[in-house]
C-alpha cells in the first residue's frame, strides 16, 4: 500500500513551494520573454504599416493640385488604400466603415504635431492601428508647411495579435513542462532536509513528555545539525534546571510544612499570653497598654501567617480532599460575614435557596479572603451578588475603591505578593487570595480577578452546583 503524503505537512508544503517557485520563475521567464517579443511583434508591424502608409502619400502628393477638389481627394484616398479617408476643410473622402473609428485625439495631434501620429485602439474585440498625418508643401526655399490636406487609414493588428497569443500559450507551456521537474527535484530536496527535522521533532516530543533524556544525534556539519547540538544542549540545560528546581521546590514545601508544624506549640503558648496581655492592658499605663496590644495584634498575624502556611502546605502536598455537602449558598455566605461582624459593612444579595454541593468550611475560607480584601484595600460600597445557572454558582465580591493597578492583576493570586511595600506590614499574609483560589479548585471552580467600569475591583468565584458531576 502506498504512503500517502500528509496533505498538511512540512513535507507537502516544501514540494509545494519549490514547484510553485520553479513555476512562477519559469513562467516568469516565460512571460516575460513573450511580453518583450509582443511587443517587439507590434512595434515591427505598426512600423510597417505606418512607413507603407507614408510611402503612398509621398509618392501621390507631388502630382497633387492645390488646394485640392474632390476629385484630387479621392485620388490620394484611392493610392492609400482601402479603410482610409482624406479630409481637406469642408471636403472629405472616405471609404470603409471603419474610418469613423478615428479619434478626435488623432486629428488634434496631427494638426499640432504637423507629422504622421499612430495610435493603438480595440473596438468590438479587434486590435486596430490608426494612421494620421498631414500632406505637406515644399517651398522653392525647401520649406515645408502643411497643405491643409490630413489622411487617415485603420489598418487591422488582428495577425499579430494572434502572433502574440501563440506566443502566450507558448509561455505557459514551457512553465507546465517545469512543473513534474521540479516535483521530483522538491521530493528529493524534502527527503534530505526533513528526516534530521523529523528526528528533532521526535526529540522534542520526547522532552515535552518528561523524558529529559532525550537527545538526538547530529548529522553532518549544515545548520541542521548546528540545531540539533543547539536542541541538545538546550535538553541539558534543562534537564539540570528542572532537577534543580524539583529539590529546591521540595525543600521550601518541606521547611513551611516544618516550620509551621514546629511553630504550632509555641504559638499556642503566645496565643494564651496575648489574650492575658489584651485582659490586662486595661490597667496597664499608656505606654504599656501601646505596647502590649502591638504584641498582641503581631501575635495574632502570627497565627494566621502560620495558619495559612500550614493550609499551603497541605494544598502542596495533595493531602487536601473537600468535605461536600448540601449548603445553601445565600446562607453560607451569611453567615461567613455575620462571623466576623461584617453584615453591617457588606452589601448581599442573590436570591434565597440556591443549593450547592461544597465544603462548608472551605466556602466560608474562600468568602472571608475575597471579602477581607476588598474591605481592607477597595472602598465602600462592598457588594456580595449571588446567582447561579443550572450548572453553576457565581459569586461576586465587588468595590468601590481604586481598583487593581494594570501590573497588579496577572499576580492577584500568587503567593506572597502585595502590590507594593507600603502594605508589607497589613495584617494580611500574603496568602489569602491564593488559598481562595486553591479552595475554589478543589471544589472544580475558579476565581478571576478584573476592574469594573465605574471604577473599584471585582472578584468573580465560580463553582460548580456539583463538583461530583463536573
């Protein structure tokens, strides 16, 4: 059975190509050599025509009474030829259906121009030659100067142009016995330079796949083979990169993991000190009092700082599986704002009974970092608009504020960024939106970050009514 060649490939595009290069070279070499002998075809016959045309006038005009009478016309026309006419001021003479095909352009040149004029016309398909010039007088002093007395003649192109279409046809030719020529050469061109590409296409899938052992051998010394030395120290490189990146990826989860692990018995121990602290600050002296609820506002983002370095942690490590649910998703979202006092601060609204499947404790995580950040970095009115479809639940956490900065938004959700260092010290940690995010995908959903029209920031959490079904 014979291979068939992809209609889409390299392959077929390089023969392709080089067939229709060597056809366009040939067939412009072609054309262009049968343009230049058209027209040499057509000057040589209007050259003809033209000096036949002079030559009868110049041997009739001697003999010739002026000025002329009609019978003196007719002569001259009659030694001209058929398709001709004479004109002197009121009298003509003409013979032909053709001579009303003379253009008012021609007479105007011949009278200005006191010399024979041709000019190139088509009328009804046919190529016609017309002829003007004045008869004129040679004074005893040798002078010359018109008689008044114009010819004109319409001689036929159609021979030539026939000429020119045997030449056209002749053209195209040449470029088609070009074409399974060059077919075979582009085979053979396509066989050469595509097998080494095929073998660093074959190379680089393998890279893509994860095999970053993979490498290919080069042939020869051409700029294929400079490529595929270029590929394969690329491939090493990358290799090293990755594994590099791999240990210093599992060393920075495995020192948070660890390092928030091992923070969590202290930080109870300060947890229990602060809420002492905050009891006692009351009777403490201003200075103290200062001091002991800055210890006590540090000690609780502590807590969170680890609390959520921890919840990433779990997240890196894959051990994180939602604990679905039936919920009313109005009513989730109450109540993660009535618990931390910001009902009054929050404008919600949706329409009762949407039910959706989610984790009841993550829903409320992700609600309490979309609407934490747009009180604390947007500005008021914050809005909370439910809606859902019969697929999905959409949550919307919208402000009045500034907005998001044009460099700020492709980084909303990465960890540990803050727009800039004037909020290093907020007591977020950095990894409140990307936890949100991370919760929004477990449950098969997403979170995406843009600025509205009127102005402010809006914050779009999208969930499947069932992520069992998704």
């Amino acid at each position: 059975m014979r291979r068939r060649l992809p209609l889409r490939g390299l392959r077929a595009r390089l023969i392709v190509a080089f067939a229709l290069v060597t056809m366009l070279g040939a067939g412009a070499a072609s054309w262009a050599s049968a343009e230049s002998a058209s027209e040499a075809l057509v000057e040589s016959d209007q050259r003809r025509l033209t000096e036949a045309f002079a030559e009868r006038i110049a041997a009739v005009a001697p003999t010739l009474s002026y000025p002329p009478d009609q019978a003196t016309l007719d002569r001259l026309r009659a030694a001209v030829g058929a398709d001709a006419s004479v004109v002197f001021e009121d009298l003509r003479s003409a013979d032909g259906e053709d001579t009303g095909l003379v253009t008012d352009e021609l007479r105007r040149a011949v009278r200005e121009r006191e010399r024979l004029v041709a000019q190139r016309i088509t009328a009804d398909g046919r190529p016609l030659l017309l002829i003007g010039a004045p008869v004129m007088i040679t004074e005893p002093d040798g002078t010359r100067r018109p008689s008044g007395i114009e010819v004109y003649a319409v001689r036929d192109l159609g021979e030539v142009e026939a000429q020119i279409d045997d030449l056209a046809a002749s053209a195209i030719g040449t470029a088609a016995l070009a074409l399974p020529l060059a077919a075979v050469v582009a085979l053979l061109a396509a066989g050469s330079v595509l097998r080494p590409v095929r073998k660093l296409r074959d190379t680089a899938r393998r890279l893509a796949d994860g095999d970053l052992d993979a490498r290919s051998a080069p042939l020869g010394a051409d700029e294929l083979a400079q490529l595929t030395v270029t590929v394969n120290e690329m491939a090493e490189s990358l290799q090293g990169s990755m594994s590099a990146m791999r240990r210093m990826q599992a060393d920075a989860k495995r020192f948070a993991a660890d390092v928030s692990h091992e923070l969590r018995t202290p930080l109870t121990t300060l947890t229990a000190v602060a809420e002492v602290l905050e009891d006692a600050a009351e009777r403490m002296e201003d200075d103290a009092a200062e001091s002991a609820r800055l210890a006590v506002t540090e000690i609780h983002r502590l807590v969170r700082l680890v609390e959520d370095l921890m919840e990433v942690s779990r997240f890196d490590s894959g051990t994180v599986r939602p604990r679905l649910e039936d919920v009313d998703a109005v009513e989730a979202v109450r109540d993660a704002l009535r618990a931390r006092g910001w009902l009054g601060r929050v404008e919600l609204s949706g329409p009762a009974g949407i039910a959706l499947r989610a984790d009841r404790r993550r829903l409320d995580v992700v609600v309490a970092n979309l609407v934490g950040n747009a009180l604390r970095h947007g500005g008021p009115p914050v809005r909370v608009r439910l809606a859902a479809s019969d697929s999905q639940v959409r949550i919307e956490v919208a402000d009045r504020g500034p907005g998001l900065p044009d460099h700020v938004l492709p980084h909303v959700f990465e960890r540990f960024y803050k727009a800039d260092d004037a909020r290093a010290r907020t007591p977020g940690s950095g990894l409140g939106l990307a936890i949100a995010l991370e919760n929004a995908r477990l449950h098969g959903g997403d979170i995406t970050a843009e600025n509205t029209e009127g102005g402010g920031a809006r914050f779009m959490l999208r969930l499947p009514r069932n992520p069992e079904e998704s």
